[in-house]
C-alpha cells in the first residue's frame, strides 16, 4: 500500500463509527417509511388506512345505536336482509363534506330502487356528533335527503364508550375544528354482517362503492 493510500485510510478510521451509526439511522429511517407507507404505495394515512383494510379486513363490535326514529337497534346484525353495508361518518351540523356524502347517499339509494339492483346492500349514516345529533337532529337530516328507513339509517352510537371504541376500530379520526364543527375523516366504508370492513372508497367513489356491495351481496 502506497505511502498516500495508508494516510487516507488512517484518516477514515476515526470516522467509520459514525458512518456506521449514520447507515443504521438510514436503514431505519427506510424501514419506517415503508411501514408508514404501506410499502411506499401510498402517500396519505387515509391511503394507507385504505390499502391496509383491504389487504386485512378488520373486525368492528357489535354497536349499538339511536335510529333517527328513536328507536335502538344493533349493528351490524340488526338486519337479517343486510349483506352489505355502505356507512359514513357525519354530523348533521356539517356544513361542506357531510352535506356531499348525504348527497351521494341520496343518489344511491335512487340507484338501488332500480330492478336489476342487487338486494342486501344497506346505508347507514353514523353520527359521531352525540351531544347534538338527537333522534330529532337525525330525523332532520334523513327528512333532507329522503332517506328511506327501510335502506338507509341515519343514527348515532347509543354510548360514548360505544363511539370511541367504533372509531378507533374503523381508524376513523375526528377533530374538533374550534369553531364547533370537526375535521374527520370523509370516505365510505364497506361492511359485511356480524361486523367486518372490508373496503374503503373516497368520497367522490360512490358508484364504486355500491357496485363492490353489489358483488357481495349477490
């Protein structure tokens, strides 16, 4: 070894310690962005949250809920006819995506009176807004969009307890905004009896939304 070449390997030495530390932070650094990522298929958590369901459907309990009739009744088996559920996240005071999800659901549940739809798929509007969406405020917002009970519940969780656990089950992520509305989650979650979610759609999929019921309700 030349006389050049011994010196500049006696000047890394020192440094190879920290070159190692800084390619192990790297491998990790890698490691959880491919975790937080989905395997650096997606760029969102709500995409990730989306890819990670429908690899792995998860299991959501059994809720128990007020019907805007007033009445309760039990998801998701408290319809032995439901083979599908299409369900989204509301509260009735909502003033931009709320007001778009109700509009779709209103132009499912159109699609659905047809001949040729599939029978079993159901709608369900599920309120995380308890302290204001009473059985009245829910009648209100079913009234607006002519929901028709016999397709489509609009309802909230009968206990707090009931809500939290839904929510973290469903990875559902609600914010109060300051102004006394909320950030939340915004798509439309595919569930089958006795309580599975095995797709999420974004918010502007909802023909797709109800095809995929479709399917699995045929």
């Amino acid at each position: 070894m030349s006389a050049a070449r011994a010196a500049a390997a006696t000047g890394l030495r020192p440094l190879l310690p920290t070159l190692a530390a800084m390619a192990i932070l790297l491998v990790v650094a890698l490691a959880a962005a491919s975790r937080a990522t989905a395997g650096f298929r997606a760029w969102t958590t709500e995409e990730v949250r989306r890819l990670r369901v429908a690899e792995q459907p998860v299991a959501l309990s059994e809720l128990p809920v007020w019907a805007s009739d007033g009445r309760e009744r039990a998801l998701w088996g408290g319809d032995p006819l439901a083979r599908a559920w299409l369900v989204t996240f509301i509260y009735t005071r909502c003033p931009s995506a709320c007001r778009s999800l109700g509009t779709e659901f209103q132009q499912l549940q159109a699609a659905m009176r047809s001949p040729d739809a599939a029978p079993g798929v159901r709608l369900a509007s599920i309120s995380f807004d308890r302290a204001r969406d009473s059985p009245e405020a829910l009648a209100a917002y079913a009234l607006r969009y002519g929901a028709d009970r016999a397709a489509w519940l609009v309802a909230a969780p009968a206990s707090e307890a009931g809500l939290e656990r839904l929510l973290a089950e469903a990875g559902v992520v609600v914010i109060g905004d300051g102004m006394g509305g909320y950030a939340h989650n915004a798509a439309i979650h595919v569930v089958v009896p006795p309580g599975r979610l095995v797709r999420i759609f974004a918010m502007d999929q909802h023909r797709e939304a109800l095809d995929f019921a479709a399917r699995i309700a045929r």
